[in-house]
C-alpha cells in the first residue's frame, strides 16, 4: 500500500473559498463552492457552504483538543 501526501505549512498556507464559475486554476473543474488550501500546489476541497462549515469545525475541534499536546511538544522541541 503508498499513500501520497502533500505537505502545507499552517503558517504559509493560503485558505479561499471559490464559487463556479470564479477565476481561478480549477475554473470549470466544480459545480459547488471550493474551499482551496494553496502555497505553490493547490488542494480544492469541493463541498456545500455547510458541508466546508463542517470541515472547518472538525479542525478546530481536533486542534482544540490536541492543543495541550501540541503545546507539550512544542516546549520540548
């Protein structure tokens, strides 16, 4: 099994959402709102403005609740 992943930093990474019919590399390419992760690649995560209001929540929650850890590491860096 590969898997491939692409590697944004948090802190240079772009985030935009995009609706059809907008200017821009993926014009034409979807039919509803695209939420765009960029630095010199672009990830578009294609979904409903509810369904990108979701994802949204789902990060904040996970790094809600591993800030503690994340701090830890953080300090021991």
């Amino acid at each position: 099994m590969s898997a491939h992943i692409e590697w944004l930093a948090a802190a240079e990474t772009s985030v935009q959402v995009l609706t059809p019919g907008e200017d821009w590399v993926g014009a034409g390419e979807h039919r509803r709102p695209v939420l765009t992760l960029a630095q010199d690649d672009v990830i578009a995560i294609e979904g409903t403005p509810a369904e990108l209001r979701a994802l949204a929540a789902q990060i904040t929650a996970v790094a809600t609740a591993a800030s503690a850890r994340l701090d830890l590491a953080a300090e021991a860096g």
